[in-house]
C-alpha cells in the first residue's frame, strides 16, 4: 500500500497536517509528497496511485477506512476526471518527482545517478550537451546554460562558485519554492553536475543557494537534503553547497545584486562587463543560474539532450513551469512544451477564468512584465514570441485578470511594487518610475489630465533607454503595454473620469433607481456611513458626499435598484 499526503506550502496552508494525522493516528503510515502542482485541490492524499482532493476531517477517516478495505465513502473525494486531465496534458521535466517522491529522503530520490554518469564525461561534453539540449535559463531571458557554463569554465581561478538563484521575488510566482519543497536533490544533482562542468580539475567549487528567507519549508527541506547528500558523500570537501537566506529584494533577483548581498552588501547591480562567469563572488568566476535550470540538468545529462531539444520551438527548447495565478480556475503550478499557446494553458490546465467571468488579459513575468490581451491569446510560449507582444517570459508567473480587472490600476499597482523594491542606485529607475506611478496615481483618483499618457510613454522609454539593471530597464512593462493594449480605458479615466470596470474608487458612483427601490431599507441598514437616506415607503437615495463606496449598498439590494455609474 502507498499512502502519501502532499505537503507543500499550499497543501499545509489548506489543512493538510490534518489530514496526515487522522491517517497516522488510525495506524496507517502516511508518507510526505511535495505539490503536485494542484494548488486549488488541496488538501491531497494519495493511495495506492489514486488522488483524493480536498480533504477534510470526514475524506481523511473514509480514506482510512479505505486503506484498511473497510467499507467506505471516500469515492466522495476522489478526483474528478476532467481535474486529472489537468495532469494529463502536461509534460513534466523539472516537476517529474514533485508530488510523486517523498523531498524528506535521499532513498525516495535514488543514487544521483546523472552526475555519476556526467564523471563518465569529460567536462567539455557535459557542456556540449547542454549546448545540444538548447536549455535556455529558465530564471527570466533564456540565455543558453550552456554559454554560462562555458564562459566561467573558461575563466581562470583555482576556486570558482556555484550559485543558485532561488529568490523568486515576482508577486504570483512560485515554482522554484515548489520544486525545492518537492524535490531538493534534483537541485543538488544539477548543481554537482554545473560543478564538474565549470571547475574540473584544476579549481575548487563552491555552492550557495541564495533562497529568500520567506520560503521556510523550502529552506528546511533543502537543508535536510544537503546534509543527506554530505552523508552519502555526494558533498564532500571538493564540492560543497550552503544556504545564504535573502531578505525577498526583489532586485536580488539580477544577478550582480545578489552577488552584492551574499557578499553582504546592500543589494545593487553593478555595471557589466565584467561578467560573473570573469569577476562574480568576492571576483572570483561565477556561475548563476535558478532552480527550475539546475533541476533539467540532471534530466538532460540522463535521457541524453536530444531528447530534451526535440521538445519545443526552433528557439524555445524543452519545457517550462507556470505559476497560474488571480482569476483563473486552476490555480497552481504547469508544466508544459514550450510552443503551445496562452490559450491553451489558460483555457487547458488552468481551466479558463474563474466564475464565468471573460478574459481580459494575462501578465507574463512579473513586475517586469506585460499584460497580453485576449487577442493575442494565441501567442505561442517562446522566448522571441512573447517579447514581441511586449511581454517577457520572465520565471513563470501567469495572472489572468477578468473583466473586472481595470488596467490602469494594474499597472499602477506594478509600479507600486517596482518603486517599493528598487535598489535607487540609478536615477532612471529611482526617481522616473516614481514620477509615472505619482501619474497613475492621480489618474485612477480622478485627477488625470491630457498629456498624461504620452508623459507616461516618454518617461517608460527613457527608463527602458538608460536604467542600470535588466530589471530597470524593464520596470515600465506594465504600464507601456496596457497603454498599447488598453488605450481606452487611460481615456476614459482621464476624459470621462471613468473607470469601465469599476474598480477605481474615486471613480465610481453608487446610484439608486427610485422607480426600482421598494423602500425596504437593507441598504440603509448596510450602509457603514450612513449615505442611504430615506423614509419608510419612500424611495431611497445616496448622499455622495459620504459615501465611501464600499459597494454594501449594491449587495444588500435584492431588487436591482443600486447602480453603479
């Protein structure tokens, strides 16, 4: 019998730990799976290959009763056929063990098998098949692994440094911290193997997983691995990994500025050239790449690269892991080739916008991103593609926004959050994306004025022209193609001082119908301002001067007489 619980960050959040102690206590030994990537369904247990989904108190004792042949209700929870079509039409690479292994044992794991037969290689064919593969990084840009690889290789040293980028600073992204809490040796495996590459024989390698401190169980686990891998004596004195926790700065996310932090200065980018793979860690040579990277290598050194290549696009090779995330159905984490659409993940695995709602738009990777309109859906999930629509691949993250989203308080919100997370240390990004989010701001507050949006073009270019970093220059993504995508929606705010989706507060207006109201008086009682006024059996109204448009007003009524304009 094969009894399992999944206890990732999302599975323990919604319960989970429950779940396993109600299985232990009825004497059964229930093992630990990371996610599989089913956030939405969670609570998970699995026995003997069948997964119950949502899993309360009551699901957990069926499915003990079922575990022990006793008669039982647990069909009740079992998942249904169109939920595992989810997993059905994915491809998983970087997630193959996540969900399936126990994280919490090397045995679950296996021998690392890929690195022992990368030893059988010389460093240089290691190297070729990366080359081969055409494994682009999978933290942001897709810049060839194996160029990375070769660079630092070639860079003179007698001790050079691994570095794994787990930061995952994106709002919505979330698929490194998957992968360490599901399967951590797949991360080590791939680091070992990036070592032999880079420094065999003549440097000595050093590893550090810069993981930021948020991510508990993730470091926990990662943790538990190493040392088991130091037991095993695939870690030893030639090759060791350490964990540096970072404060979750999102501009740790570039690769200078992380250097800068584990060297414990304040993380800011540094001008390149020299790169890294020259001048990185206390200038020594450097190799960095992110979780999801590292996982494939073991998997492409194994099954050799030119299976991992006949994956994808021309360009965009083997899989990719997403985030699903905001107003989408199935929320959690996708693996899938590279060259299917938006559509068809959105509308696939992700099972379409949530509550019947329709699309509006997708925001591809991040801060740093952009948001894609319905009529693009059909972008195909490659590098060259989706930066052309104004996008980037960035790590993963994938939120859907509905009807109900407005535009240009999205893109204030990412700039927001932009503004809060830049290191300042170039005036562009310090000073210029605080002068587009004060415009958002006064937009979306009623105060736009013509000239707004072509002042919000010019600063976005001279921001993308002359900021420091990748991501500075990237940081007016968001507001530069919701303008090209939603143009109308910036001149409604500014003109008609109007927000379509009523998602603006200053711009909306809550109205009562009098041939409509009955005079009940739910909105007057729901009301926390006392705006409704009115008589009994006299048709209400709302004095605007004290509403706070909280919209109670709107939901109390059951008549239809509450507007909003």
């Amino acid at each position: 019998m094969r009894l399992s619980v999944g206890r990732g960050s999302c599975g323990i959040a919604a319960g989970a730990d429950e779940a396993l102690n109600i299985l232990n206590e009825a004497g059964l030994e229930a093992g630990t799976v990371g996610c599989i990537g089913l956030c939405y369904l969670e609570p998970i247990v699995s026995l003997d290959g069948e997964l119950y989904v949502k899993v309360n108190k009551e699901g957990a004792a069926e499915i003990a009763k079922a575990a022990k042949g006793q008669d039982n209700n647990a069909k009740d929870w079992l998942i249904s056929e169109g939920d595992k079509a989810v997993l059905a039409g994915q491809q998983r690479i970087a997630l193959r063990n996540c969900g399936i292994i126990n994280p919490e044992e090397l045995e679950a794991y296996g021998l690392y098998r890929a690195y022992e037969k990368a030893l059988t290689m010389s460093p240089e064919a290691v190297i070729e098949a990366l080359k081969t593969s055409g494994l682009g990084g999978r933290g942001g840009a897709g810049f060839p692994t194996w160029f990375k690889w070769d660079a630092c290789r070639k860079s003179a040293g007698d001790k050079k440094y691994i570095i794994c980028n787990a930061d995952e600073g994106d709002p919505g992204a979330f698929m490194d911290r998957a992968l360490i809490e599901g399967d951590p040796h797949a991360l080590i495996e791939g680091m070992m193997i990036a070592a032999y590459a880079i420094g065999h024989p003549s440097a000595h390698v050093e590893g550090i997983v810069y993981a930021r401190a948020e991510y508990p169980l993730a470091i926990t686990r990662l943790g538990r691995a190493i040392g088991q891998a130091r037991a095993a004596g695939y870690l030893n004195d030639s090759f060791d990994i350490r964990i540096k926790e970072g404060a979750g700065a999102f501009v740790c996310g570039e690769e200078t500025a992380l250097i800068a932090s584990i060297e414990g200065e304040r993380g800011m980018p540094r001008l390149k050239p020299p790169f890294p793979a020259q001048s990185g860690l206390w200038g020594l040579p450097t190799n960095i790449n992110n979780v999801e990277t590292y996982a494939n290598v073991p998997y492409i050194i194994l099954n050799g690269p030119e299976r991992f290549a006949e994956i994808g696009t021309e360009s965009s090779k083997g899989t990719k892991v997403f985030a699903l995330t905001g107003k989408i159905k199935n929320g959690g984490l996708v693996e899938i080739p590279m060259g299917r659409s938006l559509r068809e993940v959105i509308y696939g695995p992700g099972g379409g916008v949530r509550g019947g709602k329709a699309f509006k738009a997708v925001q591809m990777g991040g801060p740093s991103g952009g948001c894609i309109p319905e009529s693009l859906l059909d972008t195909l999930i490659d590098y060259k593609a989706l930066t052309a629509t104004g996008a980037i691949m960035g790590s993963g993250g994938m939120v859907v926004m509905d009807e109900d989203t407005c535009m240009v308080d999205m893109a204030r919100f990412f700039l927001d959050f932009i503004c809060k997370e830049s290191c300042g240390k170039c005036v562009h990004c310090r000073i210029g994306t605080k002068r587009m989010l004060e415009i958002l701001i006064r937009i979306t507050e009623g105060g736009g004025e013509e000239g707004d949006i072509e002042r919000l073009l010019e600063l976005g270019q001279q921001i993308k022209d002359g900021a420091l970093c990748g991501l500075g220059q990237t940081a007016s993504n968001p507001v530069l193609t919701t303008i090209r995508y939603f143009r109308n929606e910036y001149e409604d705010h500014i003109a008609h001082k109007k927000c379509t989706a009523h998602s603006c507060k200053a711009l909306i207006h809550y109205e009562i119908n009098r041939d409509r109201c009955v005079a009940c008086g739910l909105c007057r009682k729901a009301c926390p301002a006392g705006a409704v006024q009115g008589a009994p059996k006299v048709a209400h109204s709302i004095d605007q001067d004290k509403c706070v448009k909280c919209g109670k007003c709107m939901e109390s009524c059951r008549f239809g007489a509450v507007l909003i304009n």
